[in-house]
C-alpha cells in the first residue's frame, strides 16, 4: 500500500475502535451539565464524513486511481495530506 492509503487505513481503524470500543461518554458543560453519548454520534458523523472523503478521493485506494497516484506530482501537497492524516490518527487515539 502506499502511504496515503496506510494513513487512510489507519485512519478507519482508529474511528472505528473509538466509535464502537468502550469508553467513558459522560461529562460536564461549561454550565456544569452533565451529557451522557453526546460525543460518541457526533464522531460517527464525522466518521461517516471521511469515508464520504476518502472513497471521493480516492484516498483508500492504490495504483492508478487512487489519491497518491494523481498527487505524484505535487509532493508538497502529498506530504501535508499525510501530515493531516497523522495528525487525525493521533486525535483520534488519544479520544
């Protein structure tokens, strides 16, 4: 797989252990309110969102349809793609 599409990959798996894994959804507003699953629908929106972006893309994907494939050349472009990307799967994580 080429870079994009690892980052891609990694991507999916770390919305989807966030989306369905265990975790504390409760908390506290700024007004002291307490929410209980509040955040957990909003990150299957945006999860749903970057699989709408990366099957446009074609993020996921390799050879010569795939998003990698048509930034050969634009390096610079390419690389922030995957600096983003990076930066989503640590986001992510740390949720």
């Amino acid at each position: 797989m080429e870079p994009i599409a690892n980052r891609v990959s990694d991507c999916l798996q770390a919305f989807t252990e966030l989306c369905t894994g265990p975790g504390k959804w409760e908390g506290h507003d700024e007004t002291g309110a307490t929410f209980h699953n509040v955040a957990r629908p909003k990150i299957r929106d945006e999860f749903s969102r970057f699989k709408v972006w990366a099957g446009n893309m074609g993020a996921h994907k390799t050879g010569m349809s795939s998003l990698a494939y048509r930034l050969r050349d634009a390096s610079h472009i390419r690389r922030q793609v995957i600096n983003l990307l990076n930066d989503l799967v640590e986001s992510l994580s740390d949720g």
